[in-house]
C-alpha cells in the first residue's frame, strides 16, 4: 500500500509541475482538478463565505474544523482556516487533496469521515510533501525535455567527433599498411610470413620509418627493394 501511495503521490505531483511545494502550487493544482478554495474563521466570516457556509448548512464543520473537502454533483469545494501559518495550510492541504485523489466521497458531501480515509490522505500527504531528490530530477527532465535532448545529442556527436578524430589521428601516425617485428630491421605488408601471425610484431609507425632505421622486405615488397 505504501508503495502504492507513494506512486499515487509522485504522479499527482509531477501532473501539477510540484517541483517545489508550496501553499500557492498546492492551491493552483486543486484549482486545475476542479476544487475552489474558500478561507474562513470558525465564527465570522465575510459575506459572501458566510453565504456559502449557510447554504450548504456545514456551520458544524467549520466551527471545529482547521479544514474540509465538501463534494457533491453541484460543488466542489475545500475549506482552509484562514489564520493558520504557510505550513499549516500545506499540510492540510495536502491532505484534503489526499481525499480527494483516494476518491473518498462515499460518507456525505463532507469527504474523510472514517480512519482508513484519514490514514490514507494522510499518507499521500506524507508522500506529496517528502519532495525527494529522484523527484526533482524527474521535475527537472519533464521541465527541460527538449533542452535536455539537445545536450545528449550534442554529446553524442561530440564524443563520436572526438573519436573519430582520435583513430583519424592514430591512422595519420602510421606509415602505411606496413608491419615490423620485434626484433628485425625490415618492414613488410600484413600477410608476410615474417609478421603474419606473430604476437610481437605491430604496425609501423612514421616517425620509425623516417628515422632511416627500417628497410623494405625483399620478400613481400621488392618493387620497394629495387627503388
């Protein structure tokens, strides 16, 4: 189940773009699933959410309650104490949301009315607002997607040029397909029997075959022998 919950909670957070949380971020995501906020105190309010608190007859609630979900096929509502800090509202927030994302809405239009409803918006609360690391990455990839792919494939490309120079620059520091032995003065093509198979003999390199010390084979190359 935490599992589950913690998967539920990742994926609501990386829907809403919670790279950081806040109570603004939080608000704006319950806006995007339909919820209107509405701020309140336990015994005055202004007009307009008095009005609301009447009409919906949740006097009870709100006289008791630092905040509620009230949800029915004409309403969909969250209610925040308005005199509690930043942190407070976040928290419960947070959990109002876990309400509503485990779909409680079977008690009443006021959801989360038994312990397991609790226990369970609890624990996507927990989840929501545990802003990991791997979360952040994640925020980030989906944030930068497209730049992100442009950085890979310019790596991409820059490590291949650099190889590719790399073996340009080795094949430039060769002589030829010409190969020496460990232990002769005369260099010889590949399938010369003087160097064909032989562990110890490896390709000629230029700066060797300018220093004067190695002479065509007579075997395999002597057109060069003869020049």
């Amino acid at each position: 189940m935490q599992k589950s919950m913690q998967k539920t909670a990742e994926q609501f957070s990386l829907r809403h773009d919670l790279s950081e949380i806040s109570y603004p971020a939080l608000k704006k995501a319950a806006q995007d699933i339909g919820y209107t906020m509405i701020e309140f105190h336990h015994l005055c309010n202004e007009k307009h959410v008095e009005t609301v608190i009447c009409n919906l007859d949740i006097e009870d609630a709100v006289r008791v309650s630092r905040g509620f979900t009230y949800a029915n096929q004409d309403y969909r509502l969250i209610f925040i104490h308005e005199d509690l800090n930043e942190d407070e509202k976040i928290l419960v927030l947070s959990h109002e949301l876990g309400h509503i994302v485990c779909a409680h809405f079977s008690g009443g239009p006021i959801i989360g009315n038994d312990v397991r409803e609790e226990h369970e918006a609890n624990e996507f609360s927990h989840y929501l607002l545990k802003n990991t690391f791997a979360r952040k990455r994640k925020m980030f990839l989906k944030k930068h997607k497209k730049a992100v792919v442009i950085v890979v494939v310019l790596l991409i490309i820059l490590c291949a040029g650099l190889l590719i120079g790399g073996k340009i620059r080795k094949e430039e520091s060769y002589f030829g397909e010409y190969y020496i032995s460990a232990t002769g003065k005369k260099y010889h093509e590949k399938e010369c029997i003087f160097v064909k198979n032989k562990t110890t003999a490896h390709r000629l390199e230029l700066e060797a075959y300018e220093s004067g010390a190695y002479t065509p084979c007579e075997i395999c190359l002597p057109e060069e022998k003869d020049e």
